[in-house]
C-alpha cells in the first residue's frame, strides 16, 4: 500500500506520519508544495491514500487536481473548514481539522481500509453496474405534488422544494418560499418518487434537493450539517453513515 502526506510544514508533516503509522499503516513519502506535488505525480505512480493539506506554501493543493488527474484517495488534513464543499466533491475519504484528533485520524483511516479491501476482494465497482442495469428512459420520476388544502388542491413543481422532512409521524414538504405541507407518503415512499441525482436522504427525517443546500458545516463525530435557505426549524444533519455516499453523490 503506497501512501503520501502533502504538508507544507515539515514538523507537521512528520508529526501526523508518526501518527499515521501508529495506525499500522506506512507513509512512503512526504511532499510539501503544489509545485512538488505536481512534479512527482509527473513522474510516480498515483499512491492508494494521499493526507493533504489544503493551504500549502505555493498555494491551494486544488490547483493539484486542476492539472492532475488524481486517481487516488484523499483525506484531507487542514486548520480551515471554509473548503470542506469543495473538498467532498474529490476524491475525499474524510475532512480532518488541525489540531488533528487521534481518534478521528483512526476513524478515517478505517474507512480507508474499508474501502481499500473492498475494492481488492471484489474489483467491482456496484454502484456503477447497477446504474448501468437501470435503464433511465424506463423510470419517470416525480415532478410535483397535489396538495389538498380544504376544499381545494394545491399543485407544486419538483423545482419548489427545499426539502422533506419527517415530524410527529408525519411528512412534509417545505417549499422555497418557507411553507410547509403535509403528504400522504412517507420519506420512504418518496424515496422511490424521487430522482437519486436530484435528491438524497440525508438522514432518516430529511430528504433534500442538491441545489438547496446553501452551505455545508463540519459537524460533530464526522458528521455534516447542511445549511438550506429558509429552512431552519431544526438543524439538518447528514448522518455519520451516509456521509461518503452523501460526498459521492454531491459529484
């Protein structure tokens, strides 16, 4: 297993790869520039797990991906959380804020070893068989909602919502415009109404639509709070469990 840290500090960088080996995992080599980065991805082959730094001394480590086709898998090691949305849409295992917490770096490397002998045991990628099984001209998803209101219904587009929640054994719709409805069907069923590339369920009370996420937040034991626009009767967590799928999905 070839692995490679990316810290511009050299004392830091060698501090976490004391760290890293304590997990029973060996660091191969230590990089400290985008511009070194870029050369030795040049002439190496891509390791298995890269630990980057996001703010290096020559810039942004993005500028990596920009001019580099990274095929490997990242975990992210930096003081600042303001680039964790454009960090999950690579190839990102975790998102580790400085002072580095030993057990969210063993939390982190665990779920890299997962995924790691995962892909040794099948070397299949199922996700990418299944949506090759579906076939999308044959499914219709939904693209509004009848809503009784009184004696008269209510019709509201796909593009309205801001989210489904769940709430005293009831669903919800919450529009755009901060209003809420209640529907015959649970998150369950909607689920299954729904487009997957339009919409994730988050945890077992949110269903939300990528284009309403205003901003992502760093939560507490390697979760994520999603920030909506209007939204804010209770705080949206995405559950520790689905935070990969959640990453992959974002693209």
């Amino acid at each position: 297993m070839n692995i490679i840290i990316i810290e511009d500090e050299k004392p830091a960088a060698r501090l976490l790869q004391r760290k890293v080996e304590k997990l029973g995992l060996t660091v191969n080599t230590l990089l400290h520039s985008v511009e070194e980065s870029i050369n030795w991805f040049n002439a190496n082959a891509h390791p298995d797990l890269i630990f980057l730094d996001i703010q290096l001394s020559d810039g942004l480590s993005f500028e990596i991906f920009e001019r580099i086709d990274i095929k490997s898998a990242v975990i992210f090691t930096t003081a600042y959380d303001e680039y964790a949305l454009r960090a999950f849409k690579l190839n990102s295992i975790d998102y580790l804020l400085k002072p580095i917490d030993e057990d969210d770096l063993e939390t982190a490397v665990t779920k890299f070893k997962n995924q790691f002998q995962k892909s040794l045991v099948t070397g299949l990628d199922f996700e990418a068989i299944k949506k090759m099984l579906v076939n999308p001209i044959d499914r219709q998803y939904k693209k509004r909602f009848t809503i009784k209101m009184g004696q008269q219904l209510k019709m509201i587009a796909i593009d309205e919502v801001e989210c489904f929640f769940s709430e005293n054994k009831g669903t919800y719709l919450h529009t755009v415009d901060n209003r809420d409805y209640l529907l015959d069907s649970t998150l369950e069923q909607l689920e299954t109404e729904l487009d997957p590339d339009v919409f994730y369920r988050v945890s077992r009370k949110f269903i939300i639509p990528m284009k309403a996420i205003k901003e992502i937040q760093l939560h507490s034991n390697s979760r994520l709070k999603v920030i909506l626009p209007t939204y804010k009767d209770d705080e949206v967590i995405v559950a520790r469990e689905r935070v990969n799928d959640f990453k992959e999905w974002l693209g």
